[in-house]
C-alpha cells in the first residue's frame, strides 16, 4: 500500500512539473522535429538546424509552387536528401519512430504532409497533444485540441505564420495533380459557379489539331436542370483574373500610402468610437435582458405567467443576457488591442507588395492573394481577394478618419 502510495504521488508530481513546463514554453521532448536541434546552453529551448532547415523551406516552396506532397517526396529521395530519422542517426542520436514502414528510410507523402501541417515551424510550440490515464496504465490517450499546451513565439521561425496559413490552405483545396504529374493546375480547387456555387471543373474539347480549355459549372453538367450552361475558356480566365489582380494590388498599394498619410492616433480615435458604439449598445442589451429577468418572477406571482412559461422564458433571456455579455467582453478586449497600436492586421499588405510587379501569373501568387474565383453568366468574373474585410475596414477607418478630422495635420 505505501509502494503504491509513493509511486502514485510521485506520478503526480512529476506530471504537474511537466505540465507547468510545457506552459511555460519549455521544450521537453527528447528530440528536437526536423528543422530544429536542442539549444546547446539550454536544452529546453529550439534553435534552427541551418540544414534541415533549408530542406523545410523547400518543401514549403514547392507546395507553394502547386507540386504534390507525393511529388514533393520524389524529389527529396532523388536527390538523396535523407530523412528526418536517418538525419538524427547520422548525428549519432538514438532515434526512433513509430512512422517507419520500410526497411531503408526514404521520404513519403505522409512525411512531407507532416512537415506541411507542424505550425511548430512557425514559432509555436503545441505539445501535450497524448496522455495516458495513469503511471500503471500504459494506453496512450489523444487529448482534445483545447487541452494542448500551445505557446506562441517560443523559438525563431523557420516559416512565416502567413505564408503556412496559405499552405494549408492549399492542403484543404482539391488539389489534384495535372496529367505530367509535377503541378497542379493554376486555379485547382478555386473556381466556382457564380451562379449556383458548385465548382467549375475543366473540359478539354478538340478542334482539328488543337486542343480547346474551358471551365464549366458541375452541377450543369451533372444534372441540366440545376444550372444555366455557361462556360469560360482558361485563357480568358487567366487574362481576367491577372487584370482584376493587377488592380487590386494597385488599390492595396494605394491605401498603403494613405495609411502612411494619416496618423495612426486619428485611425484609432476613428476606430475607438465606433467600437464604443457597439459597447454601448451591447450593454443596453444586457442591461434590458436583466430588466426583463427581473420582471419575469413579478409575472409569475401575478399570476401572467406560469410555470412552465416562466422556466423557458428565464433560460431564454439568460442566455441571451450571457450572449450579449460575452459580445462586451470581446468589444473591450478588441479596444484594448486598438490602445496597445497592433500592426498586426496591415502585415497583409506586404503580401500584395510582393506582388506589384506582377506581369503573368503562378500558383503561388494565386494562392496567397485569392480567396475564390467566381464565374458568372455572359462571362463575367468576379474574384474574392484574400483579407478583403481587413480592405474594406481600413478604408472605412481612413475615410471616417478623414471626416471626423478634416482640420488635423496628417501625419
């Protein structure tokens, strides 16, 4: 009994510990993933694999570029690159994975997914992700997400956070490889109908000695009766698709400058009072639910209202109460972050910047600055950018900035 005592608190302790570490920020795997290796002065830290971590932005690149994870893979056994477990072996590590299925380690797709999907690339440390039930029972348990440890900016980053948030979303599209096998077609996954909201797949038709592209809704395809035929050659595409992107970098480019312009003091004062709007309005709705619950018990004495009306009722205005609550908390929260002057939500900006010398387009251009492709009837096309409600809200913001204080000096 004091055996199992004595094993039992030291799990314990041992577990807390380790929990506190984790949220702390503290590495403590026994290997360092792929791209990074143990701080030499502190072992609790991740510090770049100058190596590996050139192999981790070419996998990046080349999925920016459209390749296949299966492709991806190809390329790194060709060129002899080894994997991430023979790379720790030859550096004298005794290291092993669950993930081998072949006697001689060579890379796979779902290696390269791995690497694709790691946001630790990006400066983040999630760990925690298992645990078993108890020091006797050895199953291991996947915890849910929420119960992570997650720690943001713990060591430098190899990718950066937009540049992996566009990778996945490329991995979410259906992206399915063209006929030669080493790129996926430029607008895979990101042509729909304008119509009816189905994809817009291809169609190769034949003419003589060529060979003529169009994209045609699915659904009409499919079944006539659902959706108008109405269809759109890819060179078309392609040229109404750079124009559209060419102007809109320009507009990004130009509200860039009229940010410079106007002061940042005069957009948070143009920002801070419509967010204190929507807190005033928010707790006037918090404000009339309390009233309301309050009245609710004089009903029931009074004989308005009964029971059963008056249970449903106060779960209904509680909850709405509860909602309107929660609104207020994120209200303040988000005029605390307008106080602190975040940058954050410009950094897209850049995105388009690279950009602005665009003459022809690729898949990685397409990819980080489109959100979807809309084909509509008579050939008109309308394209959804990428961040166009954070477009529409700091244009609003320069404008209301500029109306509210048309005798201040920009800055």
């Amino acid at each position: 009994m004091f055996n199992e005592t004595y094993c039992r608190d030291t799990s314990i302790k041992i577990r807390s510990q380790l929990e506190i570490k984790r949220k702390r920020g503290d590495f403590i795997g026994s290997f360092a993933v792929f791209g990074y290796q143990k701080d030499p002065n502190d072992r609790h830290k991740l510090v770049i694999d100058p190596y590996a971590a050139d192999i981790v932005r070419d996998i990046f690149q080349w999925k920016l570029e459209g390749i296949s994870a299966g492709d991806i893979a190809t390329r790194l056994n060709d060129a002899g690159i080894l994997t991430p477990m023979a790379y720790k072996q030859a550096q004298g590590m005794r290291y092993t994975t669950a993930f081998r299925k072949k006697a001689e380690a060579v890379w796979s797709t779902g290696m390269v997914l791995r690497i694709l999907k790691n946001p630790v690339y990006t400066g983040v440390l999630e760990q925690g992700r298992v645990t078993t039930p108890s020091y006797q029972v050895k199953k291991v348990i996947t915890k849910p997400k929420e119960e992570w440890a997650v720690v943001e900016d713990c060591h430098e980053a190899i990718i950066g956070k937009c540049e992996f948030e566009i990778i996945q979303k490329v991995l979410a599209l259906d992206t399915r490889t063209s006929v030669s096998g080493q790129a996926v077609d430029l607008f895979s996954g990101m042509v729909f109908c304008g119509e009816c909201g189905a994809p817009m797949v291809r169609k190769t038709i034949p003419s003589g000695k060529k060979k003529y592209v169009y994209y045609v809704c699915s659904a009409h395809k499919a079944q006539k009766e659902v959706c108008s035929s109405h269809t759109l050659r890819d060179s078309d595409l392609l040229e109404i698709t750079l124009e559209l992107l060419q102007k809109h970098i320009q507009d990004v480019i130009d509200l860039s400058r009229l940010l410079n312009l106007t002061s940042t003091a005069l957009l948070q004062q143009a920002n801070s009072q419509k967010l204190r709007n929507r807190l005033e309005q928010k707790r006037a709705e918090a404000e009339r639910f309390q009233t309301i619950l309050c009245s609710l018990y004089e009903s029931l004495a009074d004989g308005i209202i009964d029971r059963d009306e008056y249970h449903r009722m106060k779960k209904t205005y509680t909850s709405r109460r509860a909602e309107a609550e929660e609104q207020i908390q994120v209200i303040q929260d988000e005029m605390e972050r307008e106080m602190t002057g975040s940058t954050e939500r410009q950094q897209w900006i850049e995105q388009f910047r690279e950009h602005q010398n665009i003459t022809s387009l690729d898949r990685a251009a397409v990819v980080a600055l489109i959100e979807r492709i809309l084909v509509r009837k008579e050939h008109r096309v309308e394209i959804v950018f990428r961040w166009n409600s954070e477009f529409q809200w700091l244009m609003e913001m320069v404008s209301k900035a500029q109306e509210q204080f048309p005798d201040r000096e920009a800055v």
